[in-house]
C-alpha cells in the first residue's frame, strides 16, 4: 500500500526523495523516510521535518547525497548520523539503521546497526513507527510493522512494549504532548503503563536535560496550559521540582499569558517576537519560591538570562503592582522600574496583573518608553567637558527622563538641559 498523500507534497520535494531513492539503488543500500513525517502525512498535517532511515552505510550515502546536491553535510560519526542542508533550504536527518538496547532504565541506549524493523522497533509509538520506502522498486511503500495506521484511524497513542515507559519515561511527556496536540486518546493498556512507570519514580532515572528537551517541546505548542494540566493529572509536576504543583492560578495564569502571546502582534505591533515558551516556562513555576526555582534553575542548567529572567520575576514583589497602579505616575518613573527587566519577565508580569492600569503601564513601557532616544549623545557631553567617570551617565539619564516625562521636545532643548545640568554639577 502507498503512503497517503505522499504525491501531494511540493513537486521539489517529491523529486527529491525519488533521487535519493535511486543513489541509495545504486549503492545497494534501502532509504526510508521515517516517523512524524509520515504521521502527518496521513493527518494532512504539515510536516517538513524530514528523517531518512538507511539500511547499510548511512553516513556514507549521506556524503553521496551530498556530492550529488551540492548540499552542506554535518556528519555525527559516533551516532552514524548526519545532517544534509540540500541548497534549497530543504534539511534532512540522516540515520543508519539501528537497533537500541537500554543498559538500564532512563538512560541513553547503546545502540548497533540494524534494518528497518529494529529502527522502527526502538521508536515511542505505534503512530511514530511508519515508514515510507525511497528505492524506485517500491517507492512510497508504507511500512508499518506496529499497526500503526490502525491506530492512527483510531485516533489512539500506543507504546511498541510494555517497557517502553520505564526504559524511556520522557515517552509518557511524549505521549501526553501527541494525545494533546492531534486530540488523540492514550490507549488503555498504554495508559496503565504510564501511571505504573509512574508509580515506580520513573523519572527519577532520567537525565535533567533530556526532560528540559521535552519540556521545551511541550512549552512550544500551542496551548500548553491543556498539556500541563493533563501532565499533572497523569504523574504530576514532581520531575519539575518536588513541590511544583498544578492548581487554579497556575492554569488562570497560563491562560493570561496565552492571550497576551495571541494578541502580541496586535498589542505590540513594533516590537521584535519574544520567547513565548519562556515566559510560559516563569508562569509554570510561579508557585514555587525563590529557592525552589533556584534548584530548577541549577537542575536544568538554565542559561544565565533565562536565570535573571527567573530570578527578577520572583523578586519582583507586590509592592510592583501597587506601585504601578498608583493614579500619577510619571513615564519616567515607569521606564526605571521596568528597564531592568527582560521581555520575558515583564510579559509573565503583566499576565500575572489584573489591575488595568498596571497592565497599561506596562504596554506603554513596550510600546513607547523603551522606545525613546535622546537627540544628543555622549560626545556632547564630552565637548562640554564632562569626563567619562563622573556624572556622565547621570546627566544623560536625567535628560532621558526629563524627555520621557515630555519636558524636551526638540534638540535644542536637550542641550540646554545639558549645559545646565553641567554648570550645576
Ligand atoms: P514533532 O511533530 O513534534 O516534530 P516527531 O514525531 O517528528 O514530532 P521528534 O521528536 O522530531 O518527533 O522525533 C522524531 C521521531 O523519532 C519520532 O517520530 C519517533 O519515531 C522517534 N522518537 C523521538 N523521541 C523518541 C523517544 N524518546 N523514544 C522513541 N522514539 C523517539
């Protein structure tokens, strides 16, 4: 049977795969294109992740491949994997076959060369375990060892094993994140699988990083508040940090942050996209203290802005919100309490506020303060003879606000502050 589809994709896609279908002939060797590809090709999703499969030499054919596209190769010869940038801005995984033992459970497989059922056999579910084949005696050939395509139809998420959640329990984020993602169910037997991997600490076995990795992928879907709240229902938010819970506000506050990052082109139409996922991320852990998010910071080995980020939007107390919902407040007032803060931070902020004018402030903050830039510059302080230590930052400062605050309008008067401030210093 013929993949769904597959004659549907892009006309230089298609040409493509026939090519290397036919270099990978005459090098004796099978190709197959592999997993979500061939998942979304049935959904009638869009999918350009392309993961091709070889039989015999993978990271050799990949170097042909490459001569014959005039493509850019990254090979990972300890993985017998590679990475092929074809000119046209296509990128393909490249893999050898291979067959996967778990020394013990969480861990990273060790891993031997093997056909296309071993490969397949290796993956999470049975709707991730279809393959295509690429050789011109039978291109487009749907392989499906696992039943796969009945799942699919059966709109159901299902392990190869049943230790398939114990010798990998990110499989049970995985398995959550499909469910949600396609409306799909986990089917029954997988199911009682998870919650007993669960019931054994199976996260404990895992590696902080390769949870962060899944975690990322969940934070970038689209609706994650959904994702993490069926996370918390199956095997709670412990793998996270052991006091992170699920509740109420955590959900009000990932729905505020949803709907500020729906309308963000609206409600910011100048500014450059921030990290969604991140800022998803802060409203997750807003529970937590501040040396809980410490730990996760550590345990995930956080970046030292994605730490900051953390760290300021925890210290940033109720006095904040109290403080930007007085009646009078001047611009520049505003521009000091926030110009220390990245995007991010001040985004889960103001998904965190209900106040209307904290929430103003704060889009005016984006929208024009942080916007705002003297005429002047350093080099005319410096003709006035203001030396570089000094108050050189503070007279220019004080100009800022007093621009921020409209008390300048042209040039000029921005140098007439200067000179004053300088005689006055
Ligand atoms: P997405 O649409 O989110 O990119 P995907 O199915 O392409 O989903 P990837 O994370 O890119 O998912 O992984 C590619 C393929 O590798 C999967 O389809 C699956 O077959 C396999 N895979 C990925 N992670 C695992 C895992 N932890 N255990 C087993 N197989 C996995």
């Amino acid at each position: 049977m013929l993949v769904n589809n597959l004659e549907n994709l892009p006309q230089d896609i298609l040409r493509l795969f026939r090519q290397i279908g036919k270099i990978a002939q005459e090098n004796n060797c099978r190709v197959y294109i592999v997993g979500g590809m061939i998942r979304d090709l049935y959904l009638g999703r869009e999918n350009f992740d392309f993961d091709i499969v070889v039989e015999g030499d993978g990271i050799a054919l990949a170097k042909k491949l490459a001569d014959k596209f005039k493509a850019k190769l990254v090979d990972h010869e300890k993985f017998a994997t590679a990475v092929l940038f074809v000119p046209n801005g296509i990128k393909i995984d490249i893999a050898t076959a291979r067959k996967e033992t778990y020394e013990h459970p969480g861990a990273l497989p060790n891993v031997v060369p093997g056909n296309i059922e071993d490969d397949l056999s290796r993956r999470d579910f049975s709707i991730n375990a279809m393959a295509a084949s690429l050789n011109p005696e039978d291109f487009g050939e749907l392989i499906d060892f696992f039943d796969g395509l009945s799942d699919l139809k059966k709109k159901e998420i299902k392990v190869l094993h049943d230790l398939s959640f114990i010798d990998d329990p990110t499989r049970i984020l995985r398995a959550i994140r499909f469910e949600q993602r396609l409306k799909f169910k986990i089917e029954d037997h997988s199911l009682r699988l998870i919650k007993e991997a669960v019931k054994r600490k199976a996260f404990d076995t895992v590696k902080p990083p390769r949870i962060w990795h899944e975690l990322i992928l969940i934070l970038y879907e689209r609706n994650p508040k959904k994702y993490f709240a069926r996370i918390s229902q199956l095997c709670s938010l412990k793998f996270i940090h052991p006091r992170l819970r699920f509740k109420k506000d955590t959900l009000r506050l990932l729905e505020s942050v949803e709907k500020i990052l729906n309308s963000y082109n609206r409600l910011y139409p100048d500014n450059e996209p921030v990290r969604g996922w991140f800022i998803y991320f802060i409203a997750l852990t807003d529970r937590l203290g501040r040396r809980e998010i410490k730990d996760v910071a550590e345990k995930f080995n956080l970046n030292r802005e994605e730490r900051d980020s953390l760290y300021s939007y925890k210290d940033t107390n109720r006095n904040f919100f109290s403080f930007l919902s007085k009646n009078t407040l001047l611009p520049s007032q505003i521009y000091i309490l926030l110009e220390k803060l990245s995007y991010e931070t001040i985004l889960a902020l103001r998904a965190k506020t209900v106040d209307k004018l904290a929430k103003k402030r704060i889009d005016d903050f984006l929208n024009i303060y942080d916007k705002v830039k003297l005429n002047i510059t350093g080099d005319y302080l410096n003709d006035l003879g203001v030396s570089l230590d000094s108050n050189f930052k503070k007279i220019l400062d004080r100009i800022f606000y007093a621009k921020l605050d409209g008390k300048l309008k042209t040039k000029e008067e921005e140098l007439q502050l200067a000179r004053e401030l300088v005689k006055n210093q």
